[in-house]
C-alpha cells in the first residue's frame, strides 16, 4: 500500500512527447487557400484531373485516362473538348474523382472505408477535428505490437526491473526519468507497415505528426503489478508543398487533387486535425 501512495504522488506523468507539438496551425500542410495558378502551375500542377479543367471551370466531353505520358499529355490538350460548369459542379467533380480514386489505397480491410469519411471531412468539416472509434482501435492494436524498441516494451521491461528491487521513494523518482531518456530510443507507433499501403491505414493517416505518452497509474501488488498508459496522437489531414514536390505523390492525381482543393485561393478547403488514442493496461 505505501509504495502505491508513493506512486501516486508522481503519477499521471508525460514520459514521452515528440517535438512536433499538437494543434499546430502554423504547420505548411495546415495553410488553406494561400496559392493562385501561377503559384500551383510552378508546383508542376497544370494537369490536376482527368474529368474537369478545375482552373477554367470546364468539364471535359471525354475523360482523360489515368496514366500517359508526356506527348500523350500535350496531344490530349491541343484536342480536348468540353463545357463550361459552375465552380460547385466543379467541386463535387473533383471530390467524386478523390474518393474514387483513393480505392488504389484502400481496398481491402477493416479500414478501407476510413478515406472516404475523412474526404468528405475535408469536404463539409470546415476544418474541425476528425476522431474515430475505428482509427483508435487500429492505433491500440499498433501500440500493442510489441519490438524490443517500442514504448510499451521499454515502459513495461523498467517497471518489472524496478519491482523486482526495494521500491524507495528515490528509486520511482529514477524509474519515471528513466523510461524517460529510453523512450527517445524507442521506435514511435507509426501506420508505414507494408499492409497500410493497401489497407487505408496508410493514406488515412499521412504521418503521426505528434505523440505523447503517459504513465497514468501504477499498482504493485503482493503478486505483481499493473499499470495503465495512455498514447495520444494527432496527425494532419492537409498536404504541404514538401509533399506535392515529391514525385511519388505528385505523380497521382489523387494528391493532386486534395493538393489544388486544399491550396488555391478560390477552393480554399481547410485540412483538419485528425486525433486518436489508446489506453492500455500492463502488467508484470
């Protein structure tokens, strides 16, 4: 009972937080609404769909197909035709076609409807925060995906070691430090597995822009221990111009969709803070 109180006095306590802080407006791929076509035209952004010209407002007779070359490119424009649409037409259009053609991310699995709720997010949430019962399940079954360098392992193995000694009120004041200094050698939870390229995962989730983790509780008992921790996570929904220079996304339309929607001035559709977390319980 005495070391519990112990505990208790230091506890919940951050042991973790990357350096990437949460709610970061300020962030490129947060900017909305900031770029005019020369500027989107530099980016190498002068074909962005395959249905419509979203620059001049035309929808075009017959769609272009996904993939051709360069020549293919400048024989389609000198013969393209269509009709001009209003820029509501054109939004839908160009939201249609994202969502179509984020299937090549996301077609198989638990997951894969994720895409489509997150784009339509970025459709008609304004740019509010995006949280998921799905999403968090899937980050609890990735932080329980033990390596001998992932968090919950190094928090777990100094627990037990420490349990394992007489348990002195400076002895948990060195455990909490501890875990501190090893988790910076811990490799982060992230969704860049081979599976997340298929399975939504990974599209949905661009990167784990932020992290924290806390030690919420721990117990010692006459026969063991356990202790709860809680891993919170924040990425962006929104691409930056790193992202769009970078051939293996500018060369999909689908990133250069969400790019144009996201970036130019008279589409200006907010990206958004996409949240989730996990609580878990260890034992020893």
């Amino acid at each position: 009972m005495q070391n519990n109180m112990l505990l208790s006095m230091y506890l919940p306590c951050t042991v973790f937080e990357t350096k990437h802080k949460f709610n970061d407006t300020e962030a490129d791929d947060m900017q909305f609404g900031d770029m005019d076509e020369q500027q989107l035209r530099t980016l190498g952004l002068d074909d962005i769909s395959a249905k419509v010209d979203p620059y001049n407002l035309i929808c075009y007779d017959h769609p272009k197909p996904q993939d051709y070359s360069v020549f293919d490119n400048n024989f389609y424009h000198q013969s393209v035709r269509g009709r001009k649409i209003s820029h509501e037409e054109c939004v839908h259009i160009l939201f249609d076609e994202m969502k179509e053609l984020s299937s090549m991310f996301s077609f198989w699995g638990e997951y894969s409807y994720l895409i489509g709720e997150m784009i339509d997010h970025l459709h008609n949430g304004n740019g509010s925060s995006f949280s998921n019962g799905t999403l968090n399940l899937a980050f609890k079954r990735l932080v329980q995906e033990r390596g001998i360098d992932s968090p919950l392992s190094i928090i777990t193995n100094n627990i037990d070691i420490e349990f394992g000694k007489r348990m002195s009120l400076e002895r948990q004041v060195n455990l909490l430090d501890r875990i501190k200094r090893e988790l910076f050698k811990s490799r982060l939870p992230k969704f860049n597995r081979a599976t997340d390229r298929f399975n939504g995962l990974g599209i949905t989730i661009h990167d784990v822009n932020s992290q924290r983790i806390k030690i919420i509780s721990i117990h010692k008992h006459a026969m063991g221990w356990d202790a709860w921790v809680q891993f919170d996570a924040q990425d962006h929904f929104g691409l930056d111009v790193v992202d769009i220079r970078n051939p293996l996304y500018r060369n999909f339309r689908f990133f250069r969709i969400w790019f144009f929607l996201q970036r130019h001035r008279d589409f200006a559709f907010k990206p958004f803070f996409t949240n989730f977390n996990a609580s878990i319980m260890v034992k020893g």
